[in-house]
C-alpha cells in the first residue's frame, strides 16, 4: 500500500513538473513580454500592450478609458 500511495506521488510530482516547464504563463491581458505572474500586476495602457489586438480604430476614448482602469473613476473629459 506505501509503495503505491509512493509512486502515485511520484507520478503527481513529475506530471505537474512537466506541466509547469511546457504551460506558457502569462496573464491573458498581457502583451508578449510584459510584466505577470503577481495579482498587483496592471497592464500597461493602449493596444501595444493588450495580448489582443482591437478589431477596430483605437480612438482617443479608448486610450482614456483603458487609462482608468482597474480605477471605477471616468476619464475627466468623458
């Protein structure tokens, strides 16, 4: 019985071992090469940072509103 409860534990280890080397972390918001892995991590703001890209025309609203953020308050010119 010890020696099974052993290499299941072992099989754990070495699987989660192998899940952590190839799993590519990150944060989903994050763009390629940026900052994550803390949960006080702010992505920086506009579409260069954003992992992905708008579909449209980044207009200045969007710049300022994605500024804000995670703050509740609107932009000042909104």
């Amino acid at each position: 019985m010890l020696i099974k409860l052993a290499a299941l534990s072992a099989l754990g280890y070495f699987g989660y071992r192998y899940y952590e080397k190839n799993h590519k972390g990150g944060h989903a918001a994050f763009a390629e090469g940026q900052a994550s892995g803390s949960h006080t991590d702010v992505r920086d703001a506009g579409p260069k940072a954003m992992r992905d890209k708008p579909e449209g025309e980044w207009t200045k609203t969007d710049e300022e509103i994605d500024q804000t953020f995670p703050a509740s308050d609107p932009p000042a010119n909104y």
